[in-house]
C-alpha cells in the first residue's frame, strides 16, 4: 500500500507528491515516469485531500506525456 505525501506551497495548494512504496527506504518525488498511480489499490494520502493529491498527480502526467 503506498503512501502519497503532499507538499504544500505557502498558499496551502500541493506543490509536489511524494510516494513512498512499502518496500522503499525513503519517499520520492512522484515522477509519471517512474510511478504508476492505480486508483484501485489502497493507498494513503497524507498533508492534503485525496482529491487535491490525485488532482496533481493527473496534471503532472499530462505535462508528462506532452513533452514527449
């Protein structure tokens, strides 16, 4: 079950999301290269709603996937 961990900007929006995997060390910045967000597992949010984490998560991965 992984852990997302919002990161706040000083107007309380999410700035960053951090995931940290069960069998990771420490957490990383959630990168749509790198991490899949699956809406169907259990996770847990931390530092801001669910909503405002998956919110980010969707915008990162669009701009993501219109770089290439």
């Amino acid at each position: 079950m992984p852990d997302y961990i919002a990161e706040l900007d000083e107007k309380q929006d999410v700035a960053a999301v951090w995931v940290k995997e069960k069998s990771a060390r420490a957490p990383r910045v959630f990168d749509p290269r790198k991490h899949i967000f699956d809406a169907n597992k259990d996770s847990v949010f931390l530092g801001a709603s669910e909503e405002k984490i998956m919110s980010w998560i969707a915008g990162i991965d669009r701009q993501c996937r219109m770089s290439r």
